[in-house]
C-alpha cells in the first residue's frame, strides 16, 4: 500500500514548482515528485493535490506573463523587453502589451 498524504511539505512544494514548467504530464510530474518524496524519505504527495497545485501553478504562470506585477513590468520596461505603452495599458486597465519591441531611437530622415 501506498501511504500518500493530502498536504505537500515545502521542499517538495519547491520541487513541484520548477516541475509544473515543463511541459509534462501531471501524472509523470506526480511520479517524479514521489520518487523525490521517497529519496528524502517524505511522504508522497496525493496526486489530487498534485493535480491541483500543478494546474494552480501553470495558470498562475499564464496570468503572470498576461497580466505582470508593476514590479515585473517596470523592470521589463527598464530591459526594453516591454514597450513603455505596456505602463499605460496597465494604468487603463487594459490587458498588457506583450509586443516585446522597446520604442526606436531612430531620427525621421
């Protein structure tokens, strides 16, 4: 019998986070986080809280790259990863621009 327990103890919560990026099946995931749990001697996680942290994190995920914190978009901003216009999508409300093109430096001719 399998002993599985429905709370996930925070080394392994660290372990499913960097899981949950790859573009892996949950079931695969679930199997990796227990032969993780069973190397350090940690109860394995149930896989319905698996299944549920890891389509938390993956939406989380999606939202974050749709929807960035002020922090996240004035540092992208700062790179030129973003368009300065993302500052005002985002004082309006509006879904913020992803178009990853910082505004051109170039002189009209």
């Amino acid at each position: 019998m399998v002993v599985a327990a429905a709370q996930i103890e925070p080394v392994l919560l660290a372990q499913l986070v960097v899981l949950s990026r790859e573009p892996k099946a949950i079931a695969e995931i679930n199997r990796e986080l227990g032969r993780h749990a069973a190397a350090l001697g940690l109860v394995k996680p149930s896989y319905a809280r698996v299944r549920q942290l890891v389509h938390e994190l993956r939406a989380a995920a999606v939202d974050d790259a749709h929807d960035p914190s002020w922090a996240r978009l004035l540092l992208e901003v700062d790179l030129r990863a973003r368009s300065p216009l993302a500052i005002v999508d985002k004082l309006d409300g509006v879904p913020v621009r992803r178009d990853g093109v910082a505004p051109s430096s170039r002189r009209a001719p």
